[in-house]
C-alpha cells in the first residue's frame, strides 16, 4: 500500500527542503544553461579608438590619456582571465564538512531525544572506541553529515513542541542528499515522504528504490525506512528512521569515510578536555 504524501492542516505535500526543515519544495532543477559572461563589457579597442578620433595621435595629452586606458584595459584582460581560471578551476563550496574518519560508528538521536555516538572512529591519533551520550531537547539541522558520498548526505530533526517539564520528541527527521535534489522524510505519524530528483515519489512496504543521487531507500515490513548512500572506496552510510509513537527514532551508521554534525561536535573536548553539551530548546 502506497504511504500518502500527504498530512492534516499541509497544503499540498509536503516536501523538505535542503536546507533547514520549512515545508517548501526543493529547488527545481534548471535544463537551460546560462550563457557565458565574457567578462568584458564592451569590446577592448572601443575606448581607444573614441580616445584617438576625440583628440588625435600628435596631441600629447590624448595620446597620455590613450596610453591610461590601453594599461585599464590590459588590466580588465588581466582580471578577465583570472577570474575565468577561478571559476573553472574550482568547484562550488560544499555545505558538508567532515570531521572525523568514521571506522564503524553509530549517531543516534532516540527518545525524549538522547542523542549518542558508539562504535570505533579513525583520528590521526589512530583507531579509538567512543561511547559518548547526551542530552538534547532541541531541534538540529545538522545532526550527522559526510561530504564523502556523491552530492552529501545530511540528517535533521525537528522536534515538538515542549511539555510542561520541557521535554520534546523528534516531530519529524530528514535524510537530504544527492546535492538537495533528493529528501526522506519521516514524522511522528509513521507517515513519510520521499523526493527524488526534486519530485516526490512514493513506495511500497517491503520494497526499494532508488533515488536520482543513487541513494538507495527501503521501507521494511514495520514501516521504518533506511536511507543508503556509498562511496567508490567502500564507504558506507545508512539512516534508520522508525516512528515510536511520540517521535522519530534516528540512529546513522558510518562506515570508512568521514563524518561530521552536531553530534560529532558535541562529542569533541572543549575548554580543558571537558565535553560540551548540547544546547537546550
């Protein structure tokens, strides 16, 4: 049976969005490709030839004004072509940064939500073992990431409103990849919505599919969804979402590539070897 896309008091589907967790659709992806700009507004002689027919070669003051504006122009060329190297030499600026080389290892946001780092990870120091957990009642945009799958793979949550003793739930999670075009989402309901390639798709309980990043999802038999993304040198990362009634369960397993996010940071020793906790709603 097919999940619906839609939920009660949504206009429309909902659809998440790359960055943040607003119920907006993905940016549509463009089929024209923008014209080159060369860099150079009007033709390189035309200054220098207004310069000659305004005064003349034999007047000295034009022909210092000309010799300016051969060295203005010689400039812009100069500027032109660096710019040009720069644009395409480099590629965009990835939104993902890794922290640390992940062995085998464990994010977990669950609960009320705990959040919590197990397993082993790979640090210049070497091989270690970490079983961190913490306490966090707020919302993370950025709560595990890798830039070292095609396109990025980030997980957030977005959780409820707080109760009398301050305690929320993950109202909903998300896995974004595939440079934004594709989303998973699951919320407290059970309900989900995927979006591939910026158009919503659904699926079938015990079935997969796979996303336009290359992303692999699969809804098991209890309704939960894993999100697979991979790497050419063997690295792995999957999200288990799992609706508990209250909230999203989320827990993203890393294999051999380098992750990031909210719960690696918080992990980290600041001020004296003393962990940071997260900060509360």
């Amino acid at each position: 049976m097919m999940n619906s896309p839609q939920w009660p008091g949504i206009a429309g589907p909902f659809v998440p969005q790359r960055y943040g967790f607003p119920d907006e659709a993905p940016p549509a992806r463009s089929t024209t490709a923008a014209p080159a700009a060369d860099g150079v507004a009007t033709p390189w002689w035309s200054p220098i030839g207004n310069a000659l027919s305004q005064g003349g070669a034999n007047n000295a003051g034009t022909v210092f004004g000309v010799l300016q504006l051969i060295l203005a122009v010689l400039q812009q060329v100069v500027g032109t072509f660096a710019a040009g190297a720069q644009s395409g030499g480099t590629t965009a600026p990835s939104p993902f940064h890794a922290a640390e080389q992940a062995g085998d290892v464990d994010i977990s946001s669950t609960g009320d939500p705990h959040l919590a780092q197990t397993g082993t990870i790979r640090t210049p120091a070497g091989t270690q073992n970490v079983d961190q957990h913490f306490d966090s009642m707020a919302s993370h945009d950025d709560l595990v990431e890798t830039n070292a799958v095609a396109g990025g793979y980030r997980v957030s949550t977005a959780v409820t409103q707080s109760d009398a003793n301050g305690v929320t739930y993950n109202r909903a999670a998300t896995v974004h990849a595939g440079g934004g075009f594709d989303c998973v989402t699951m919320r407290n309901d059970g309900s989900v919505a995927i979006v591939s390639g910026g158009e919503q798709i659904g699926i079938e309980k015990g079935a997969s599919v796979t996303l336009g990043g290359g992303e692999t999802v699969t809804e098991n038999q209890d309704g939960s969804l894993v999100v697979s993304a991979a790497n050419d040198s063997g690295g792995t990362i999957s999200t288990t979402l799992r609706a508990n009634g209250a909230g999203v369960d989320v827990t993203t397993h890393a294999h051999q590539l380098g992750i990031g996010g909210d719960v690696v940071e918080q992990g980290r020793p600041h001020h004296g070897g003393h962990h940071r906790r997260p900060a509360q709603a």
